[in-house]
C-alpha cells in the first residue's frame, strides 16, 4: 500500500497532497498492549531489583516534584 497520495487526478487537475490511512484499530490496540507489556516488565520490574523499593519510592517522588515543577512553569508561561 502506498502511503502517500498522487499530486494528479485522472482529468489532469491537482488533488490536495495527504496520508493515506494506513494502520486500523487492531494495528493500533496491538501497538498499545505491546508498549504497556514492554514497560512494565522492564521497567518496574528492574527498578525493584536495582533499587529496591526505597529506591523506587525516592524516585518516583522525584518524579512527582519534577512534574509539578513542569506544569507550574507551564502554568508561567
């Protein structure tokens, strides 16, 4: 399939330039499931090992300040 479209129309005009749709829901759920398996085994799972769960509580508070320092700076502007 091709993704992009043809400059031309069959009476020799110009079409608009476009996308052609190209992935369908299952494509897109599948993307979906894939991306939430893929970080959640590796990346809770090695957190927990590498820095217990102390680690992981300092790491995810500093997340948490990092994130509110950046909707507060967003806020800002």
């Amino acid at each position: 399939m091709n993704i992009l479209h043809s400059n031309s129309t069959s009476d020799g005009g110009v079409a608009s330039p476009g996308l052609a749709k190209y992935a369908g829901l299952f494509s897109l759920v599948g993307l979906a499931v894939s991306a939430a398996v893929v970080g959640e085994f590796s990346g809770w799972n090695h957190g927990l090992i590498d820095g217990g769960f102390g680690g992981m509580l300092i790491a995810t508070l500093l997340v948490i300040l990092m994130y509110a320092c950046l909707c507060i700076s967003m806020a800002e502007l």
